[in-house]
C-alpha cells in the first residue's frame, strides 16, 4: 500500500520529431514539474492530453487529471463554468 501523500502518476511526453519522454511520479508536485517543463504552464488543453502552444509537444497523464498537472488552466470550479463564462 502507498504510504499517505504519494501517487502513482505516469506523465507521457510526446513530440512531432518523435522525442517521447515516459515518467513516473509518486507526488503530484513532481508530475507537475516535468509535464509543464515540457509543454508549459498554460498548454492547450485536449480532451485526454495538452499540446504545447507551438504545437509540437502533447502531454497525457494516467493516475492524475490533466487540471491538477496544469492548475493555472482554469480557476477552482468546474471546467467548462469557466469557458461558458466567456459567453456572455
């Protein structure tokens, strides 16, 4: 059994030139670290990835969501409050 606090998180990096970088991370502080060092702290945001905003990385997470890899993405709140907000 994990002892408390720590995860098993798996961060996969992908890129258009083919480079991939596989990770695991037992905090989500160090997922965090190595997914937005690769493709920033504000990437585009997929259904099930993020892609850089050059468009040449993508990012996908298993044992996280990608909110908590990105939290400056949207506010506390669900996700798609905050887009319909610009609606109006």
């Amino acid at each position: 059994m994990a002892a408390k606090g720590t995860r098993n998180i798996k961060v996969s990096y992908r890129s258009i030139d083919r480079c991939s970088k596989n990770r695991s991370f037992k905090t989500l502080e160090g997922a965090q670290k190595f997914a937005q060092e690769w493709v920033g702290e504000t990437p585009e945001m997929g259904t099930s990835y993020t892609v850089s905003g050059d468009g040449i990385g993508r990012i996908t997470v298993e044992g996280a969501t990608l909110r908590e890899l990105f939290p400056k993405l949207a506010p506390a709140g669900r996700y798609d409050e905050y887009i319909d907000s610009y609606d109006d």
